[in-house]
C-alpha cells in the first residue's frame, strides 16, 4: 500500500517567501545625539586626543645572555636559601651563579674530587 505523497508546495513558485527589505529610520544627527549623551552624563569613549603616531618602542631592558633554556629542581629549601644567598651577595643572577657553579663542580670532578665525599649540608 505506498501512497505517493502530497508536495509540500504544490507549485515552484516561492516568490511569495522573499525576504522584505526593512525600513530603517535614518540615524539622527551626530550632535543631537552628543547633546542627549552629555545631559544624560554618559561619557564619551571616543579619545581625547587623536593618536597621530604609536608611541616607541622602549629600548630591550638588558643584554642578550643566549638563554634561551630552563631548567626546574626540587632542592632543600636549605639549598635554595643559600643558593639565593650567594647570588644576592655576589650581586649575579640566579642564572649566572647556576652556570658558575656548574663550572665549580666541572673543576672539582677534573681535580678528581668524588662528589660522594663532598659534604652539602650545613
């Protein structure tokens, strides 16, 4: 028993369907609209000042270490106190007194020194 079915739209015709323009007011004047924004207090977003020019740049704080790599330990607060320590006051970076102590303990292991026999706790 198949039926054929109905059309949804007995004719091609969809004219009627057409989407109508809307008619929009036209946009009051720009100086009404300022007049009714200041009596009512609102305050203008607009700058006050045009920006004619970006402002510069500022100069890069620094120089340029080749840094570029980071490393994160879990140590002793101990150790990171006297790290901290011998950094403030030698007046070097954490990074600076890191690389020094690795040259430190490079020059240690070329003399020979067992690393075992080092005492680091205080």
């Amino acid at each position: 028993m198949s039926r054929a079915r109905e059309p949804l739209f007995p004719t091609d015709d969809l004219s009627d369907f057409a989407t109508k323009p809307k008619a929009h007011a036209p946009a009051p004047p720009k100086d009404a609209l300022a007049a009714v924004a200041t009596e009512a207090g609102f305050q203008s977003r607009e700058p006050r000042t045009p920006v004619t020019e970006p402002p510069p740049k500022p100069a890069l704080a620094g120089h340029v270490t080749g840094r570029n790599a980071q490393i994160n330990l879990k140590a002793k607060p101990s150790t990171i106190q006297a790290f901290a320590e011998i950094a403030e006051d030698r007046d070097w970076s954490k990074a600076l007194t890191f690389e020094r102590a690795v040259t430190a303990l490079k020059r240690l292991l070329a003399e020979g020194v067992d690393p075992k026999s080092l005492d680091f706790t205080e």
